[in-house]
C-alpha cells in the first residue's frame, strides 16, 4: 500500500518493521479487548490447563481478538505528519501536522529505541518521463528524517538511486530495492529490483 503526504513524501506499507507505522486501540475499547484475549485464551484450556484440540495459537488468539479493534496510524518521515484511518470510513485517513514544523519527532518507533536493533530498510525510485521528473523514497537511518528526494532529470535520480543502493547494502539492513519507470496511470517497468538472499 502507498499513501500520498501532502508534502509530496509517500509512505510505503510493504514491508514489516516500519518505524513510521504503529497499531492503536482507543481507551475506551481497551478493557473490552483485554477481557475478550482473556475468555478467549481461557477457552483454549480445559479446567486442569490442558490445551484443547485447536489450531488455535495464543499468537492467534490475540491477533484475532485485536482484529475488531485496532486500527493503524503513520507518520510522514518527511514532515512529521500523523496519518489515522478514519474511524467512519476505513479508506479514508485523517491526517495532522505537527505544531512545529522543523522540531518534530519519529513517535512511532519502537518503544525500545530505532537503535535497538538493526532494522530493515527499503530504497525504491521511480521516473515519469511524461512529467520529467522522479523521485526516491528510503526508510531514513534511525534518529534522522527525511527519506524522500526529488529529481529533475533521469541521470541524477538513476546516480543517487546507485549511491544510496550501494550504502544501504553495504550497511546490510537493506530489506528490498526497486527502480522503475512508468508515467502516471501506466504499469511501472522495473529498470533495478534487489532483494537479500535469505
């Protein structure tokens, strides 16, 4: 999925990990969700703990439980813009802008810190010679914003889409590359595809 910031930005929900995504659950939904896990998960047992015959899993259980009530937010590497579905109408988003334009943080990283771990990054690039211009989007190194460039003429964009290939790669957190070209409405062709080999 793709989603369009107004800041020209596009955040990209293809991959697992996002530092600028997150689930959430309104407060007043919480306590029924909690108990809802809890009868599910005491149904999985019987009365001295022995699981039932199911292929449910307490992974399961949760996932299923929390279907009905979680929705999704993003935030805009770019701009700090949070996005929330609709709670009327799921395919509709609603989005709101940080009061401070330049002094912004990443909100929706993980609790533990973005440098807890290595995470997995995506670098994709896209040309519309039809509008003679392009652009590359990448997940931005933890603690930094930005991850959206825009360019004016093929060769630049083709040159850094390489160097930052080749630097994400390098760093070994590349989780997927892709360069097409394609104007708008029309199939993208595919000019540069990467993923790791697992």
């Amino acid at each position: 999925m793709k989603i369009g910031c107004i800041c020209g930005n596009v955040l990209r929900d293809q991959t697992d990990h996002i530092p600028y995504k997150a689930y959430f659950v309104a407060d007043q939904d919480f306590e029924d969700l909690v108990v809802g896990i809890e009868q599910r998960l005491a149904g999985m047992t019987q009365g001295g703990g022995t699981p039932t015959p199911t292929n449910q899993t307490p992974l399961r259980v949760l996932w299923d439980a929390m279907r009905s009530y979680k929705r999704t937010m993003y935030q805009c590497s770019n701009c700090g813009r949070l996005c929330l579905d609709d709670p009327d109408n799921p395919r509709e988003l609603q989005w709101f802008k940080p009061e401070d334009d330049r002094q912004w943080k990443r909100v929706l990283a993980s609790v533990k810190g973005e440098g807890s771990k290595v995470w997995l990054r995506n670098l994709v690039g896209h040309w519309d010679s039809s509008r003679s211009q392009g652009h590359i989007w990448f997940d931005p190194a933890a603690g930094e914003k930005g991850g959206v460039e825009q360019f004016a003429d093929w060769s630049s964009l083709l040159a850094r889409y390489y160097e930052l290939f080749e630097l994400l790669k390098a760093e070994g957190n590349l989780a997927g590359a892709r360069l097409g070209i394609g104007n708008e409405g029309e199939p993208i062709r595919d000019v540069h595809s990467w993923l790791p080999t697992r």
